[in-house]
C-alpha cells in the first residue's frame, strides 16, 4: 500500500540505503513470481472452507480505480486487485463457487449470485442495520436484536463448537425469532403509525 517513492524514502531514512524504483519494482516482481505457489495454495485452503468471508473496495493503482477483493477463513486471508466489481471476478478466481460453505458478505450483488450452501450478512453490516433501524424508526427492537447477536457471539467464543440441538443454542434461535416476529408499528417516541417496518431474512 506503500508508493514506490514513499518506500524508497524508507530505505534511505530509516536504512541509510540507497535504492531506485526500478530495483523496488524488480524485487517485488521476483517476490511475486517466487509466492504464486504459495497463493495458489492459500486459494485451494479457501475454497475448501465450511464458512467463507467475502467484501470488495476500492484502491487505486497508477491513480486508476480498481478494486481489492478478500475471500477469507478463520485462518487465512485470499487478496485480488481487479478491474471490475462483479460476479465475474468471483468466478475468476473460485470458478466452483461454494456450494458446501456459509458465505458471508455485505450482501452486494455480485456476492449474492454466489452459489453457497447459505448466505449470511456479515457482522458489521447486521449491527450497521440495526444502527439505521434505531436512528430511524425504533429504539427498542434493534437493541434487542444487538444484544441478542453479542451474546451469540460470547457463546461462540466460549465453546467454539455449539451442538445446534444443545439448550444454548435453542435459546438464542427462539429469542432471534420471536423478535423477528415482532410487528414495529410505533414510532421512536412510542406513536402509533400506519407504516411497518419489514425484515428480511
């Protein structure tokens, strides 16, 4: 993320080096082609994964807008730099998708064509919505939905692994439902309206 300029200036302050563009660029490209092997095997780990993580930005290369794309696990991270923002670039990479894996994104559009297992919202997007929702409408409803997914998240921390039949694991799925099933019909001061707020799920 460090200009070729900006990087040679490092060199030389901090290292008292010396050293051109054309030798930083001629050292990322040996690096480069010496880490394909590498890469590769860390898109193989990936794509095998049971839970995958998935989000897309923008960077800009040469002052040309591109973007970054990260598929990732719980123990590896996979990076791309793309032209595009699309379905395409998924399949470029991970052209058998992910049928056996949870995949969680932000919900754009490109990401929701992915053939996975399930989808799920990712954790900052879940807690961005339910901001919106308390800044916007009501209060109370996402505060609940934001503790209820904090203590899903403890649970998870604590026991790693959660039998979906266990107690725990039952109570979080009831309460999560039980709020889905709320009708919001008030406003934030507590005033009847004629409009409802609908989840989708």
């Amino acid at each position: 993320m460090i200009p070729f300029k900006r990087t040679k200036e490092l060199f030389r302050d901090l290292m008292g080096l010396e050293i051109c563009q054309a030798t930083l660029k001629n050292q990322l490209t040996y690096f480069n082609e010496a880490a394909e092997s590498t890469y590769e095997q860390i898109r193989a780990f990936i794509a095998k994964s049971k839970v995958i993580g998935s989000d897309e930005t923008t960077v800009r290369v040469n002052g040309v807008l591109k973007w970054i794309w990260t598929f990732q696990n719980q123990f590896a991270t996979y990076l791309c730099c793309e032209d595009r923002r699309n379905f395409e670039v998924i399949l470029k990479h991970f052209p058998k998708q992910f049928p056996d894996a949870i995949y969680v994104s932000d919900q754009y559009n490109a990401q929701m064509k992915v053939e996975a297992k399930a989808h799920q919202v990712c954790w900052a997007h879940l807690l961005r919505k339910c901001n919106y929702l308390k800044e916007a409408e009501h209060p109370l409803w996402p505060n609940q939905v934001k503790q209820l997914f904090y203590d899903a998240r403890k649970l998870k921390q604590k026991y790693q692994q959660i039998d979906p039949n266990s107690p725990l694991f039952k109570n979080i799925d009831q309460q999560l439902n039980q709020l889905l099933l709320q009708t919001i019909d008030k406003d934030f001061q507590g005033n009847p309206k004629t409009s409802k707020i609908i989840i989708q799920t």
